[in-house]
C-alpha cells in the first residue's frame, strides 16, 4: 500500500481475489486445513482492505471488488470451510457497503458458480473432491474473462451483487424468496452431488 501510495498517489481499484479450496464437513475437516482456509480466503480480503481503505478515504473515491462464490450463498454439504469463508466474505462486502458509501466508495461482491481456474491447485481435502469440482468446471459456458467483464461493467455501474452465471442468481433470489424450499433442495442436491465424495449419513431421519 506505501509503494502504490508513492508510485501513484493512490488507487482507484481493489480487487480480492485470492482464495484456496477445500473440501470436507464441519464434522471431519481439521482445525489446521479452517485456520488454513480462513486465513487465506476471508482474513486475507480483511488484511488488504485495512491496508488501502485509509489512501481511498483520503481520496474520498474507490471501489473494492471482493471475490466470493455462489458457494456463499448456497451452503452444499460437504464443503464446509470453503462456504464458511465465502458467505464471510459476502457479509465482509456487505458491511464495508454501509460503512464505505459515506467516502464515495463503491464496494461489489462477485459470487459466480463453477468455472475454469487454477483453484484446484491449492485444493485440501479427499480426492474425488478434486475429479468432481473438474467435471462441474468444466460444464460451464463462462470463462474467467466473461466473469472478469462482468467485474468490470459492476464497478462502471457501483453495482453490490455479481453473479456471472445465471444460476448464482436464481439461487440467491430462490433462497430470499422460498427459504424452506431451498434448504430442503440444496440438502438433497448436496447429498446426490458430494455423497462420494464425504460422509453424508444414509439418508433423511
């Protein structure tokens, strides 16, 4: 941040988009892979936006972009510190909205389903996770570069929600409308999807 401070005089964009993958329940993940997890995907956003809030208060202009997931909004089983990390993020973007919109900073949060990355390289957690999060990756219509101008046309416009895939966004929209039913449909979904992949039980009791 001093560097950008000197070279530059300020910023006008932040983007977080660091982030790591983990499979798992809350049940069998170790204490080690969510330290792990959080640090990276959630603390990390915290740590940069502590960093060069003060250059873009000053400035009294900005936008902060937050990289989350659809997985932050739809909580599958079987992917416990990765939805933890990303819903925290969502309420990280949220927050810094109502505190930022004061100093004419924009915030957006980008929650986009599966697509082509280099995610699965950090990847923690049992195998198959990884065959399976390739298969739904590489399902999608939308690349980095659709998910990235879609970025773009949200800063242009201080849009909060971006989605990308249009799936992200009808299951954020389903889940605000119709709450029973989605937790109903995502628990079945879940365990169909990722019942090979982590210990889901046998069934409804």
């Amino acid at each position: 941040a001093e560097t950008v401070q000197e070279a530059w005089g300020g910023i006008d964009v932040v983007i977080n988009n660091a982030g790591v993958a983990a499979a798992g329940t809350v049940a069998d993940t170790a204490m080690d892979d969510w330290r792990w997890i959080i640090d990276i995907n959630l603390l990390g956003a915290v740590r940069v936006c502590r960093a060069f809030l003060p250059m873009m208060q000053a400035a009294g202009s900005g936008h902060i972009v937050n990289v989350a997931s659809v997985a932050g909004v739809v909580q599958s089983p079987g992917m416990a510190s990765y939805n933890v990390t990303k819903a925290g993020m969502i309420a990280l973007s949220e927050t810094l909205r109502g505190e930022m919109a004061g100093h004419g900073i924009g915030v957006s949060v980008v929650c986009p389903s599966f697509f082509t990355t280099n995610l699965l390289e950090s990847y923690r957690g049992p195998q198959p996770g990884v065959q399976l999060a390739d298969k739904l990756m590489a399902r999608s219509s939308l690349t980095a570069d659709d998910i990235a101008a879609a970025v773009i046309r949200a800063i242009d416009k201080n849009e909060f929600f971006v989605f990308g895939h249009r799936e992200a966004s009808v299951a954020y929209h389903f889940k605000r409308l119709l709450p029973g039913l989605f937790y109903w449909s995502t628990e079945r979904a879940g365990r169909k999807l990722f019942g090979d992949v982590v210990d889901l039980g046998d069934g409804d009791k």
